[in-house]
C-alpha cells in the first residue's frame, strides 16, 4: 500500500471513533503509519492510549471506523 508521497503505507487508520454510551473516548482519528518511521503513543491517564492500541490489533472493536492493514502483516 502506498500514499500519494510514494511511501510504504504500514498501518491506516480511518475516522476511527470509540464510545462508552455518552463518554466519547476518541472521535475521527485518521492517522498514517509508514515504513521506516519509529512510533509513540503518548497521553494522559485514561485518554484513550491503550484502547487505541488494542482496536489496532483486534482486540476490540472501534464505534465507528476502519483500521486498513495487508492481512499478512501483524501488530505486536
């Protein structure tokens, strides 16, 4: 997968959006992950950090959203 610079595109995250009945612990999240870049999540307690992480690895399911990875790769 490739993004309109030409690079690797690793992990996608489109209008991604979590919520606990009327808490909205995040809400359209479009971020882009490339190959050869280093990552952090970084946050305050209870913002959302971990729950993020565990819907990009299908651990969860996001309200609204998609997350678009080649189904041959895997998070860890």
């Amino acid at each position: 997968m490739y993004n309109v610079k030409g690079d690797v595109t690793m992990l996608k995250i489109l209008n991604l959006s979590l919520r606990y009945g009327k808490r909205i612990l995040f809400e359209n999240v479009n971020l882009e992950f490339t190959e050869g870049n280093c990552y952090g999540v970084i946050g305050a307690n209870g913002a959302g950090k971990s729950t993020l992480l565990k819907i990009l690895t299908g651990q969860i399911e996001s309200t609204t959203g998609e997350v678009i990875k080649d189904r041959n790769d895997r998070i860890s």
